[in-house]
C-alpha cells in the first residue's frame, strides 16, 4: 500500500452509462492501483450509497447504483482515489 500517491484526476475517469428508474450503470478507470472509494449523495450533500470502497488494481470497472426507492432528481456520484476527486452528476427522471 502506497501512501501520499497524487494521482492527476485526468488521470481517472469516471462515466454515468444508463439511467433506469431501477439503476445507474457507472463506469471509472484507475492508471494504477489505487485505493477507490465511490459514493453517492444527494443534493444536501448527505450520503445515500457507497458504490465502492476497497484498494483496487489499475484497470477498467463497471459498477451499477441500485436505485429502487430512490425519488426522482438530481445526485451526485464521488470518487475518491488518493487526493484526487471526481463528481459526476445523475439525473433520475422517473
């Protein structure tokens, strides 16, 4: 495990796929291993789910947010690898 790794956040990615009224289907993409922690909120800013959180190996991921009984709006999907963080938005329309 290293520590104090500064991973350039262009270095990562992370994509919203599909929005279904069950799922949000959530891709990222790690340049080396990395400990990764991807979770979602709402627009307060509280936290509704954690989609990931473990050291993971570099590479390309799929994960989906289970998203039966969450009302309609906007979220926000966080990820946090190192000192680098990205947000992407999702929308539930239905």
């Amino acid at each position: 495990c290293r520590h104090g790794n500064s991973l350039a956040p262009e270095a990562l990615s992370l994509e919203v796929g599909q929005v279904s009224e069950s799922q949000a289907e959530l891709s990222f993409a790690l340049p080396e291993d990395a400990h990764v922690d991807i979770s979602v909120f709402d627009v307060t800013g509280r936290r509704l789910a954690t989609i990931e959180d473990a050291q993971l190996t570099s590479g390309v991921y799929q994960r989906a947010w289970n998203m039966v009984g969450v009302a309609k709006g906007l979220y926000f999907v966080r990820m946090h690898v190192g000192a680098a963080t990205l947000t992407q938005r999702v929308v539930k329309t239905r």
